[in-house]
C-alpha cells in the first residue's frame, strides 16, 4: 500500500518545480510538462519515490541506526524540528558545521563541553565566578545549545542523512559522500540528483510539501522502531522461558531422586526351607 497518493501531494503543491531557465537537465526524466515557464514535476513517479525511501528508512530505524535530518532553510526547519523528535532522531535546522561528519571527534568534544557547561552550575562552582565569567559562559552555552542541542544524542556518525534543498546543504552532502553515508533527499527541478542514493523530487520551497512527505517518511521511521521493540520483547521473553527451562531441569531431577529416596524399601521374606520328607517305613519281612 502507498504511503501517499497523488491527490495529497497534488494539494500540498509537491508538484510545483522551479522556472524553467533555472532547471537542471539531469532533472528531465521526473519532469511531467513546463507551464507558464514552470516546470511540472510528475507526481507518479514521486510517489513510487516517497514509498522506496520509506521502505529504506523502515529498515534503518529497524536496525537501531540513526537517521541525521537536514534543513537550514527556514521554510522547513519548524517542520524538520517537529518531525525528527517525534521519532526521537537527531537534526540540524541552524548552519550546517562544516566538518560535522568528517571531522566529528571535534564535535563530540563541542558538545561534551556543553555537559561541562550544565555540569558547572549544578554543583556550585557557579558561585565562585564573577558575575563577568557567568555571562561570557552563559552566552557560549546557549550558542552550543543553538547549533548542537539537536544532535546532543547523537554519540556516532549517522547512519543515513535526510536533507531537503541539496542546493543549500551541499556541504553536508559531500560529507555524507565522502563517508559512504546513504543520503535521502527532496530534490527539486533546479538541483542534480547524481549524488543523491533516495531523492524524492518535489518541491523543496514550500512547507506543505515538504511536510507531506515528512509525515510519510516518518510514519515507515516510526514503524521500524515499533518493530524493533517488538522484536526485543521477543527475545527478551525467549531468553526468560529459556532460562526458567534451564532452571526448570535440574529442580525436576532432584525432585525425582529425592522421591526416589523416600520411596519404602520392600524387604524380601526369607524363603522357607522344605522339611526333608520321612522315609517310608519299609515293609516287615515275616519271619
């Protein structure tokens, strides 16, 4: 069954390209008609697009990996932001850090400062500063909590990426890229698609079509991590029945030789010797 149809991403705009002079030729093969100098994306093939990247996100979240959301646009970040913690993912909405996946040591080491940070004024050693270092600290934790907050969770490199505009977020592409990290991403008509593993063409401009897909993408997210935990619950019990099994056995078998020893030993009567039979008395002999 299809996550979405043609109607929802007809009425949330999804079909509506760039103008035709800004296309980007690579970008043909999705492109349904141009219209007063706009290109018309078919949504056919987008919808086809949508359910394959879903699928492929299923199995990710299913697999316990995490999925890194990307969009510095402000069209989609409140999307972005709203829909990658319903499904508990790490995103980024404010500027991308360059380096943030090839260099990500160091920006693990940002936000374990920003631990220190919190760590600081809940043991007291906020009130042997002056009221100078309280603020210069103060303002450094709230520019980490700005730029980092959203990834504070995120403790190894994405297993996938899913950016919207990947104009904008070229940077984070080629990371991604570079690492062999899958990227998923809506594409519009004005961008190439070559680099991409999962691009959605549609339009990445307008916020009901961005969160139309997002709403589908995480639904498949959300339906990996509820199978997961349904197959932990599963495990877990098996292990439990397993291990009573195993206990099970050896409380069976000293169970068996205890009554075993309190069965009532049957003592065998002796046996009775037979009296020798009396000769018979001989005949007398006449005289």
């Amino acid at each position: 069954m299809a996550r979405t149809n043609f109607d929802q991403l007809l009425e949330a705009g999804c079909h509506f390209g760039h103008l035709k002079r800004k296309w980007n030729p690579a970008m043909a093969p999705y492109i349904f008609m141009e219209r007063n100098g706009i290109h018309i994306i078919d949504l056919h093939k987008t919808v086809a697009k949508i359910d394959e990247a879903a699928e492929a996100l299923k199995q990710i979240a299913k697999s316990g990996k995490k999925i890194l959301f990307v969009s510095t646009k402000k069209q989609a970040k409140d999307v972005i932001a709203e829909k990658a913690t319903s499904v508990n993912m790490p995103y980024v909405i404010e500027r991308w850090p360059g380096g943030m996946l090839t260099n990500f040591p160091t920006i693990r080491k940002a936000v374990k400062k920003m631990a220190t940070i919190d760590k600081l004024m809940t043991d007291g050693t906020y009130g042997n500063l002056s009221k100078r270092e309280i603020l210069q600290i103060s303002r450094q934790r709230a520019k980490l909590e700005k730029n980092l907050g959203s990834i504070a969770d995120l403790t190894r490199l994405p297993s996938a990426l899913f950016v919207v505009d990947v104009l904008k977020e070229h940077i984070a592409v080629k990371e991604a890229n570079r690492l062999g990290i899958p990227v998923f991403a809506i594409v519009d008509t004005n961008s190439d698609p070559k680099d991409i593993d999962f691009m959605i063409p549609a339009n990445d401009d307008a916020k009901d079509s961005v969160e139309v897909i997002l709403n589908a993408c995480c639904a498949a997210i959300a339906e990996g991590l509820e199978e997961r935990k349904a197959e932990k619950a599963d495990e877990k019990a098996a292990k439990e029945q397993s291990e009573e099994a195993a206990e099970a056995k050896p409380r069976r078998a000293a169970r068996k030789a205890e009554k075993k020893e309190e069965a009532p030993v049957v003592e065998e009567a002796p046996a009775v010797e037979e009296a020798p039979a009396e000769e018979e008395a001989a005949p007398a002999t006449e005289e």
